[in-house]
C-alpha cells in the first residue's frame, strides 16, 4: 500500500498557539498518547524567545522527559543558534528552522528581515550537520500574509529554494492563515518543484477556510507525500484574527486511509490523545471526525 508521512505538530503549532499553556508533564503526556497512536515523527517543543511564545517555555524539559525512541522522532522549532544549542543539550535528534515569504512577517515573527533570517540560517545547519542532528526547513504566509495580504509565488519559491539549499532535507510550505484554496496550492506546489525535488515539499495547512482537507488533497495530488497536522485542530494564529489551527490530525488519517494509502495511525488512539488535550486545555475539540466519532461511540455505548 502507498503510504504518506504525517508530521504531528500539536504539541508545538498548536500548544503555541492556545491561550492557555499546559505543564510539561501535561505536554509530555499528550505526546507519548500520540506515539502510541502510531505517530512516529512529532515536533514537541520550541527552543525560541519565552518571552515571545511563553506556551514553548519548558520545551527543555519535555525534550529531556520523552528521551529517545527507536523508530520515533522528535523535533523542535529553533530560530537561532541559542535554540540550536538549546535543542542539543538536550539531545533533539531533529531541528527545524523557519524563515517566511512574506518580509510583514518575518519582521513580526522572528524580529529580522527574510535575507537576515537565511544568513541567521547558515550557522544553525553548518553546527547541526556537524552534530549530527537533521534540519527540516519551514516558509510562512505560502499562500498569503495577515499583513500584506498576496504573495507573489515566485518569493515563495525562491525563499523554499534558498532553505534547500542552505541544506534543509525538506521544506515545509506553511499556509499560516489557512486561506489558501485549492487550485492555488497546486498551481504553488507545481512551481516549487521545478526548483526543489517534490520528495523534499511537505505540506502545512492552518484550516481557518476549511479549505485545509482539498488542500492536502489538490497538494497529494501534485505529489506531495509528507503533511504536517494537529491532534484536535490545535491552534490559531496570533496574527491572524480568526484563524484555527493547523488541520486535525484525525481528518488528515481518515482522508488518507479512505484514498488506500497507509499513515501507520490507529484512529481511535488518535482520538482518544485528541480528547486528553481537549480536555487539560478545556475546550471542544478542533476535529469533525473527533466529534462524528465520539458522536456515534456514545450512541452505540447507551
Ligand atoms: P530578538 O528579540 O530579536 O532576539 O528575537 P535577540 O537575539 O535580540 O535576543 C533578545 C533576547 O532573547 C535575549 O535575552 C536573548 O538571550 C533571548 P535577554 O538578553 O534580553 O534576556 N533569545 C533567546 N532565548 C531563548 N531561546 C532562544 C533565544 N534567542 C534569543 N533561541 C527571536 C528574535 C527569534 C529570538 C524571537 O523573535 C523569537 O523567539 N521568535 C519566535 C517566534 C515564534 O516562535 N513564532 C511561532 C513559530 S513560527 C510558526 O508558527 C509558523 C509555522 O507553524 C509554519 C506556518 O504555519 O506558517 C512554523
Ligand atoms: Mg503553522
């Protein structure tokens, strides 16, 4: 059977992004559930500013607890070498690091402009390479900007080239504000593959439009394998008002399994991970598929 490569980014993407932070034991915890769901690649944590995003303060902590599983991955946002040096104290086997098309952004996001970013870049892959330790390369505001509004595709392309080349084994196209439809995911994915390998795009769509779902589909369908979700939709955008979160995990796994193609995922585990967080962070979950679920397990239980 084909197979696509989900890439859970709850405990990072979307923990940022709630209002409300949960403890590392709490953060620890959701993440060894989704592990047991058969997650095998999971960013936990972000070694940034905790004065800037005071939800990834701890991520330390949680990075130390889970340790090392043969065959799981965690990785981790770092934006500078003081997060790259962070991430190997405590023994990341994986970094990410994320730059954005979008000059608005990169100024609200990570304090510098986007040429400043991939120079900042350079050290953080030469430093990862030589320890060993993969680097997984990020580009916001792919299909338009809370800020400026369009992105011309081209500055998408040049900015994903310039992380591939920096040494990035994959680069991650961000809709951060999940307005993005789906013929202009295509079109967008089309255009990075002439200058970026396709087994080197991965897909990252917020659903603030539900359009994320036909996102993934429109960029399967341009031959991207690998997508990057949350458990129960976690999220939002601080700069977007309105947006949620990245798409649910639960919607990406039964997408894929209903198209034949295996992700490794046991969907009630999932689902039952995605109602752990819900409830340590008090809300309703962020997933239709949680909720149809959950819906007809209580039906069949009375
Ligand atoms: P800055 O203020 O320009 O940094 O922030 P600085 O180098 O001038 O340092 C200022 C202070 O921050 C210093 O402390 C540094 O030590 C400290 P002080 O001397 O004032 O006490 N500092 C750090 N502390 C801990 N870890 C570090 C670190 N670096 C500096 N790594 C900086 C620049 C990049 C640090 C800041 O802007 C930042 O942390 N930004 C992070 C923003 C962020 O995490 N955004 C969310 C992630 S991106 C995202 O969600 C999009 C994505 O999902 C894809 C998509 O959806 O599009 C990936
Ligand atoms: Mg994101």
């Amino acid at each position: 059977m084909d197979a696509v490569r989900l890439v859970e980014v709850g405990a990072r993407d979307g923990l940022q992004n709630e209002p409300r932070s949960l403890p590392v034991a709490t953060r620890v915890a959701l993440v060894e559930r989704l592990v047991e769901a058969g997650l095998r690649t999971l960013e936990v944590g972000a070694f940034v500013s905790p004065r800037w995003v005071p939800q990834m303060a701890g991520s330390d902590e949680v990075v130390r607890q889970l340790g090392r599983r043969p065959g799981v991955t965690y990785t981790a946002l770092v934006p500078n070498l003081q997060g790259l040096e962070r991430a190997l104290a405590v023994g990341c086997q994986e970094v990410a690091v994320f730059a954005a098309a979008s000059e608005a952004f990169s100024q609200r996001n990570i304090n510098c402009s986007i040429a400043e970013s991939l120079e900042r870049f350079r050290p953080v892959l030469a430093r990862a390479r030589d320890a060993g330790v993969k680097v997984r390369g990020y580009v916001s505001c792919v299909l338009g900007c809370p800020f400026s509004g369009e992105v011309p595709v081209a500055e998408v392309v040049r900015v994903t080239r310039a992380l591939h080349e920096l040494g990035c084994y994959e680069v991650s196209l961000g809709d951060t504000i999940g307005r993005g439809t789906p013929g202009h995911t295509r079109a967008l994915l089309e255009a990075c593959a002439t200058e970026v390998p396709l087994d080197a795009l991965a897909g990252h769509f917020h659903d603030t439009y539900g359009m994320a779902v036909a996102n993934v589909q429109a960029a399967l369908e341009a031959g991207v394998r690998v997508f990057d979700s949350s458990v129960s939709g976690l999220g939002g955008c601080p700069y977007s008002p309105g947006a949620t979160g990245n798409v649910a995990t639960e919607e990406l796994v039964y997408l894929f399994h209903g198209l034949g193609l295996s992700t490794g995922v046991d969907l009630p585990s999932l689902v039952a991970a995605g109602a752990f967080v819900d409830q340590a962070l008090q809300r309703p979950t962020g997933s239709r598929v949680a909720r149809a679920m959950s819906a007809r397990a209580g039906r069949e239980a009375a």
